[in-house]
C-alpha cells in the first residue's frame, strides 16, 4: 500500500501535469521588458567559462560575456571554497585572487557585491554583481576571526555545513543529526555580528533547526528542495522550511537532480518544488539557486569525463549525496540557456502567478534579506 506521502506527492505531481497542460493553452503575461526591469539573483550559481580554450587564469572569453549579459541576472552568488580537503583557507584566498582578475579583465560585464546598494549599481550598469560565499566552515578551523579577516576580502555568505560533520555542526549526511556545537553556536553569533548572511544549505535537520533558533538575523538555505515531495537528504523537511520564513529568511530552489526519486528533474519537476515552498513558506520567502552555472551546458564526451572526474572525487571525499553518478545533469535540461529565469518566469506567468510574486522569486526576496544582513 502507499505510504500517505507518497500517495500526496503523487498526487501532486498529478496535478502539477494537468496544470501544466492547462497553462500551456494559456499565454503569458510576464514580458522580457517585465524582467528587464527588476532584481535577479541566482543565489547560489556559477560562471564556468564555456569557452573551450579557457583556463583558470584566462580573462573571461567572448562567449562568457555575450552569456553573462543575455542572462539578464543582476547578481549570482559565487562559491570560493566547498569541503573540508586540503589547505581551505589558501584555496578560498586564491579563488578571491582569481574573480578579482576577472573583474578586473571585464569591468564594463562584471562587478563584486559588498553591500546591497551595489545590487542596486549592477542593475542600473547592466552588469553581473558576484557575491562570494564559501559552502563550508572547515576553512576556520576553530578560529572565528577568520569570518572578519574573510568578510575584509569580499566574503558575504558563510554556509554552516557541507553534507559531513565539521566542527559547527552536522550535515545532512550524518547519521547521528547532533546538530550544532558550541563552536557552531558562537559562529552563528558571530556571523551576526559581522553581517555575514547565515546559509543552512546541506545542513543536518538539527543543525538547520537549531541554528534557525539561535539567528538574530534572517537565514538563508540558498539552494535546496522540498523533502515532502522528495525524500532525500539534501532537501529540507516543511517544518524547518515554515521556521526559516518565521524568521524572515528566504529559501531558495534548486535545478538539481534531487527533485525527484531517480533520473534527472523536469522543468515541471522544478516548478512543483518552487510552488510547494510557496505554500509553506509565503511568497516573501522563496528564491532561486540553481546550483549550475550561468552559460548552456554542452551535453558531450568532455562533460561527460569531467561529470565521471568530479563524481569520483565526491565520492573520495566522502561528500558524495545518495543517488549521485556521472549522468545525472545538474541542471534542467528545459532551463540549458543563459536566458533561463526569463523563461521560468513565463512558465510561472501562464499558470496564473502574478508579476509581483514572480518579481520576489526571481531576486526580489534575496535582495530583502542582504538588505537587512549587509546594510
């Protein structure tokens, strides 16, 4: 027999395909000149250089560019260090070292984000604001006046945990879920303290929840999904959802693969998770992270052994999630363009969402919270 969540998600998803079959005899109102005009941030992204020729040290190709500006996005916030191997401070450095040149390279394309007036510049100068965040604490070690010497460098996310316990907390792979430490808790204070946005993203239950409790200032889950509808570990029960927009904090979904049970997720897939938060947590409270990069991913032999290369490297760092392997896209294939909130956007507007709603997904809420962590 089928478990009452199931039965539910199923149908849900049910209706989410009749809803889509309907929106699809209906046309949408959300103009290219209705997203040119507002705030659009990818709170958790990437901007890979898809030129083939490019390296690491390369000024930014044409090609990045011309994607970068099509994309429309006022600013994506950029990971500096993930995990817990290696010298993690020296590689968050270096990284830092490397956007800088890249800003440097193409100041008329891109600029960084330090306050959240310059959300407000890179909108107004047409171009690509970069927040920079790390997607793990281990960099600190046991010495939180790294968060001010890294906020001096750019920082402006600091996510708690990466799938595996550190120090602060556990992750959404562990086991025991003890949540939080004594470390964590003066950390969450300090993050307070210094105005860096709090992300909860690959969290432990616990440590979510916990850490949501001892906030001053709104957090974030900056990329995620809805457990309800998915059960798996880097998705995030409703109960925690409901707290993280009690305390102003905004949630933002992921184009990921853990959407869904198996396989890779759908564009309707995305839209049932985006509109499950919505019902949980209220329009104020839900964005976007993809978790992908800006630019199309080319789907061909060198994706392909650098999506084996960097599953076996998860896989020996002990930070691989379940239900990981080198075909699952980490992206939605309907969303594989530059141009995609525009096209999200549309999709939302022929089901019957009103402009100022979208407005708030595609950046608007982001915005509210850095607003009122960064000043």
């Amino acid at each position: 027999m089928w478990s009452r969540r199931r039965f539910i998600a199923m149908s849900t998803a049910a209706m989410t395909a009749a809803m889509s079959a309907q929106a699809g005899s209906r046309r949408s109102t959300y103009t290219a000149e209705d997203y040119e005009r507002v705030v659009v941030i990818d709170a958790l992204g990437a901007i890979s250089d898809p030129d083939p020729a490019a390296t690491t040290e390369s000024e930014p190709s044409t090609r990045l560019l011309d994607d970068l500006r099509a994309s429309g996005l006022t600013a994506v916030s950029v990971t500096l260090s993930v995990g817990s191997t290696g010298d993690r401070i020296a590689k968050a450095i270096r990284r830092i070292a490397t956007l800088d040149e890249m800003v440097a390279a193409a100041p008329d394309a891109l600029m960084r984000v330090r306050k959240a007036a310059d959300l407000g510049t890179a909108k107004a100068t047409r171009r690509l604001g970069l927040i920079y965040n790390v997607q793990d604490t281990s960099l600190l070690e046991n010495d939180l006046s790294r968060v001010t010497m890294l906020r001096s460098l750019g920082l402006r996310v600091m996510q708690m945990t990466y799938n595996t316990r550190n120090l602060v907390g556990d992750g959404c792979l562990e086991r025991a879920d003890s949540g939080l430490s004594n470390l964590g808790r003066d950390l969450v204070a300090e993050l307070n303290r210094t105005r860096v946005v709090m992300d909860l993203s690959h969290g432990g239950r616990a440590t979510i929840a916990e850490a949501i409790r001892e906030a001053k200032a709104p957090p974030v889950i900056s990329h995620t999904g809805c457990r309800y509808l998915h059960d798996h570990p880097r998705n995030v029960f409703d109960t925690e959802l409901k707290a993280l927009a009690n305390k102003g904090g905004v949630v933002g979904i992921y184009f990921m693969p853990f959407l869904v049970p198996r396989g890779n997720a759908t564009q309707a897939d995305l839209i049932r998770h985006i509109e499950h938060a919505v019902d949980v947590c209220g329009e104020d409270h839900v964005g976007l992270g993809t978790d992908g990069n800006v630019s199309a991913t080319l789907i061909d032999e060198r994706y392909r052994e650098d999506m084996r290369k960097d599953y076996e490297d998860r896989v020996a760092q002990g930070i691989a999630a379940p239900g990981e392997s080198p075909d699952m896209h980490q992206f939605i294939l309907e969303y594989n363009h530059p141009r995609r909130f525009l096209s999200l956007a549309q999709d939302l507007s022929a089901r019957g969402w009103p402009a100022r709603r979208i407005d708030k997904l595609l950046g608007g809420n982001f915005a509210r919270v850095y607003r009122e962590v960064w000043g």
